[in-house]
C-alpha cells in the first residue's frame, strides 16, 4: 500500500507499486490480476504485502447475511483472496517475502486457500492489538481513546514476525470501532506498525 511505501527507504529498500483502486487497479478484472502477476514476476520484489479488502469477512457481515447481492459480493472478495494467496506463493515459492494481512476475526482465514498457504513450511502466523502500536479512535466525546484492533498476519519472514508481536497488557480501556467511519479510519496503521511491516535493511542484504 501507498501508506507502507514512504518507510521503504529508511531500510535500505526501493519502494514498489502500490496496486489498489486508488492506483488504478481493479482485481475484480482478470486483465489486472494478470498485469499484477506478470509485473511481480518480472520485478521479482524482495518483498510483497497484501491486505485485500476485509469487509465481507467481517463479524458483521457474518451476522447480516442475506441476499444475492451479498453472495456476489462474497464471491468477489473471496477470489480477491485466491488471488492474493497465489501471489504470496510464488513469493514463497521463489525464496522472497511475503506479508498478508487481515483482521484476526475476519472469517478469511478459515478459507480453503488461506489454511492451505498458512500450513506451508516456513510460513509464520502471528496476532497483534494495534493499540500497542499507538492506533486509536474517536471517543465520541471529542477525544481519542486506544482501538484493540486486533490482527493477524501471515508472513514467510522471521524477522517480520518477530516485530509483529504485541498484545494488550490491559492497562488501559478501550473504545470500539463501530460507527462514524471509525473501522474504516482504523484502516490506516499507526506509523509504529508500518515499522514493523518492513524487514529490517540487514534482511535485505542477506538475500542480496
């Protein structure tokens, strides 16, 4: 994503391309799916990270299906998925890194293609809350207050792994995501987990 590409270089690294419908690129057409997976086997980037869209895997939406529109909408998301997983496996594949992100309980992980990749050798599952990582909301009082926020990742990088580690110590209280935009704003990491995205330049190196 755009908001991961400005700490690229204070590790060392190049920045890729962030491909999403703000740049231009739609999954939803198989044209792009297949200039995005050409354009990564050419490059052969060190690094690719992937947070599909979350929203029909949700607690939420579990809670509230109905309809074939909503069935579209799931199949759309769900391919958004195979696609993904297919990407992180050529990574896998070809001794590069890979970074999938997804809110711990979004029902995505329970996937036939996600618990396939997860269950690779060498692939890595860890859950953060974000509030350790300085992310926070609107508390409707016209403060910020600490979102939880908890999320998974899925990684082939140790050291990627090994900064994606915090949980709440339940020091302090927290306020929920729902309504006023509040889980779509907590979309944008604090800059602490963008750190922790990024393998350290060391890292790079080792594979140079």
């Amino acid at each position: 994503p755009v908001r991961v590409n400005k700490y690229m270089k204070q590790y060392g690294m190049s920045p890729g391309i962030s491909m999403d419908l703000l740049t231009g690129w739609n999954f939803d057409h198989s044209r792009d799916r297949a200039a995005a997976a050409c354009h990564i086997d050419e490059q052969e980037p060190l690094l690719v990270i992937g947070s599909p869209m979350c929203t029909m895997f949700s607690t939420l939406q579990n809670m509230n299906k109905h309809g074939e529109r909503w069935e579209t909408r799931l199949r759309k998301a769900t391919k958004h998925i195979k696609f993904a997983t297919r990407i992180y496996r050529r990574q896998h594949r070809c001794g590069r890194y890979f970074l999938h992100e997804h809110p711990a309980s979004a029902s995505s992980w329970q996937l036939p293609t996600v618990q396939s990749l997860v269950a690779e050798p060498g692939v890595i599952v860890v859950t953060i809350d974000q509030c350790m990582y300085g992310q926070t909301t609107d508390d409707g009082a016209g403060g910020m207050a600490p979102a939880k926020n908890p999320t998974k990742f899925a990684t082939n990088s140790a050291k990627i792994a090994a900064e994606l580690t915090k949980r709440c110590h339940g020091t302090h209280a927290h306020f929920g995501l729902m309504g006023n935009n509040r889980a779509s704003r907590a979309a944008i990491y604090p800059a602490w987990t963008m750190q922790g995205h990024v393998p350290r330049s060391e890292e790079a190196e080792g594979r140079g």
